[in-house]
C-alpha cells in the first residue's frame, strides 16, 4: 500500500503541475494503473477485510492448524510451535503440497485475533485493590529488607502504603494492614480485588470456587466487605494496585528510605499517601484528592471495635512459667504457673490473657526454638 506522502506527490504532479499519467509513472517508479487509482483516491484506499481469505491449497487443513494452535495455549510459550514448525507437521504427518508461506500468513493471523484486548477501564466509587510490594532501607543503622502493604482505590487512585519487616508473619501484617487502612481512609470498601495469594485463598478448588483462609475469613467478617479474585497469572486484573506498588517503590522509597524505626517510615509514608492527593492524573480534571470525596461517600461506616489482627491459642503455662507460640518460649509471671492462658500473636509482639487480664507483653520472636525473658515491667500476677 502507498504512503499517503506518495499520493500527494503523484496527485500534484499531475493534477496541478500537468505531468502526463505515462511520465508520472516513469517517474515515481509506478505501474500506470496505479497512478489512475492515486487520481481517483486522494489515499490509499483501506481494504478491510471483513474475513480471513486464505489459498485454496489451506482447505481442509485450517482445522489441524487451529487444533495446534489451540493446543498451544497449554504448554509453556517457549514450547509451542512456530509457522515453520507447522508447515512441516502438515506436509510430513498431513500430506500438504503447498507452499509455506501461506501456512505462515494463516498462523500469524490467528495469533494475532487470538491476542488480548485491552481497554481503559471507569471504576465505580467505593471499591478497593490490594498487594504487597518488597523493598530495602536503612532502619535503625541497618539495612533492611521489608514488604509493604499497598491499597489503591481505583476510582480516585487515593493510595495507602505500610511496610512491615521481611521476616514477619505476613498473614498478620496482611489483615493489619486492612485495619490499618481503612481507618486511615476512615471507612470500609464496598469490595476489594486481590491476586490469589495464600493469605487469603487457602485453595482454589476444582470447580474453580476458592477456600478463604481461617484469618482472612475472619476479617472479612467483621468489615463485611466483598472480596474479588484476579484470574490466576493475571496481574493486570488488578492493574491499579499492581501500578501503586511500582510507583511507590520509585517515589517513595527513592533514594532508600532511612528511619530510625518502622513507625517512623510509615509516619512518612502517610504523608507521602496524603500529599498525593493534590496530584492531577492524565485523562482528570480533578485531583486525586476531589475525586477521593465519591469513593469516601460510597464506602460503609466502619464498626464501633476496630479487628484484633491476631492469631489466637489457648495454652497453659509451664511449671517453668513460660508459654509456647509457634516454636518460641515466652515468659508470663511465675504467679500464673500452670494457669490456662490465651495466646494473641501479632505481627510484632505477643501477648498473654489470663482470665480476661493481660499479664505478659512481649517482642515477637521469628528465631526457632527461642527463649524471650520477661519484661521486669510486666504483671506480677494476681493479688
């Protein structure tokens, strides 16, 4: 197909400049028909197909290739098969007597109508998409590998952003994290869209209907909100989330975030959370700020008690005063010896309830088979 550069030229030369059809082909190089349809056309013609037309020598073998090609989908991208390959598999196994270049033409096409379409999406108030995202920074003196907790909400792009250390239970930090952002943003999400991360999905069953996790389901019920599932291997279900984990690795945390301690990185955080809402993104006229006013109108009121975001056992104290979470020691009152006891793990402290009263508080331990003292400033026991 001719540029429309050439049609300009070609047209000129003759339409304006009385260059003869016959000169005008000798001198732009092109077949006389074609200068009479340059004259009549004043661009190249846009056939449009409205099918795929294809050499006769193809009939009855269409079906085979898009057989392969369906077959295809299944196996590993570096192990489906090319045109060539095709072309070979119909002449050797098919008997085909044509050529490969119109095996090639046909399997090219029915990749390309095979491919994905995409389109800008219009989110609707009041909903919410959520991940994590891993990063390094300077945390008391030290580096520090961290993940961080990300909500977006795809209607106004208002972000919230926590880290957390790296060697945390992350099932705890994940349902912290929702407590803590909904009382950032000061209500609850109509739903909120996740990947199908085991801290929420215990498994995925046959019939394709997913099995919360115990914690998960218990937050869940709590805030009542409805929760939504991208389709496995399919990051961009989950598209704005996906682009806040990117863009608050690149913004906020470069250069590498330094802090004397978490809370004090995640102060900042919030600020960074809250100063993005003066932003004007493409394709708005208002702010992210204006456009959070609709999502905060649709959201529920969040309950009166914020969730516990705790694993929670039942034990008994040692003779030795000392209760067992999850491989760890940890010290109660030796008052409480022998006592039944409950057990509340955070993401980063333990606690210790007996009989309806905290009598120990401790750092949570992620060692194996480690022993944490007690605080002197805790609990003496009962009087």
């Amino acid at each position: 197909m001719k540029r429309v550069e050439l049609y300009l030229k070609v047209r000129r030369a003759v339409m304006i400049d009385g260059m003869s059809r016959r000169s005008a082909a000798k001198y732009f190089g092109i077949n006389r028909k074609t200068i009479d349809k340059m004259l009549v056309f004043p661009e190249p013609p846009q056939h449009g197909r409205t099918g795929r037309s294809f050499s006769g020598k193809l009939s009855g073998f269409t079906e085979i290739i898009d057989k392969i090609l369906s077959d295809d989908r299944t196996v590993h991208a570096k192990q489906r098969h090319t045109g060539v390959q095709i072309f070979e598999r119909l002449r050797d196994e098919h008997g085909f007597t044509g050529g490969i270049t119109i095996v090639r033409d046909y399997v090219a096409n029915a990749k390309l109508h095979s491919r994905e379409v995409f389109i800008p999406l219009s989110h609707k108030p009041g909903h919410a998409q959520v991940d994590f995202g891993e990063a390094d920074g300077v945390i008391g003196g030290k580096l520090t590998r961290f993940h961080y907790f990300c909500m977006d909400l795809p209607h106004s792009d208002a972000p919230f952003v926590k880290a957390y250390p790296a060697e945390v239970a992350v099932a705890e930090a994940f349902c912290e994290g929702h407590v803590a952002a909904f009382a950032f943003f000061g209500g609850i999400p109509l739903s909120i869209l996740y990947d199908n991360t085991k801290l929420a999905v215990a498994q995925i069953l046959g019939d394709g209907k997913r099995e919360r996790s115990r914690m998960f389901s218990t937050l869940q019920s709590h805030y009542l909100f409805e929760d939504k599932f991208g389709r496995p291997g399919k990051g961009n279900d989950k598209g704005k989330v996906e682009g806040l984990v990117g863009y608050s690795q690149r913004h906020f945390m470069v250069p590498m975030p330094v802090a004397e301690n978490f809370d004090a990185m995640n102060a900042r955080f919030l600020e960074q959370c809250v100063e993005r809402r003066q932003a004007v993104l493409r394709g708005h006229s208002q702010s992210i700020g204006e456009r959070l006013a609709a999502d905060l109108a649709a959201f529920m009121a969040l309950p009166a008690v914020a969730f516990d975001p705790c694993q929670m056992v039942t034990g008994r104290a040692s003779s030795m005063s000392l209760v067992r979470y999850r491989t760890n020691d940890y010290s109660v009152p030796t008052a409480y010896a022998h006592q039944e006891v409950v057990i509340k793990g955070y993401f980063d402290r333990i606690e210790v309830i007996c009989g309806g009263e905290r009598i120990a508080v401790h750092p949570r331990s992620y060692e194996h088979e480690d022993f944490i003292p007690l605080d002197r400033r805790a609990k003496k026991g009962p009087r």
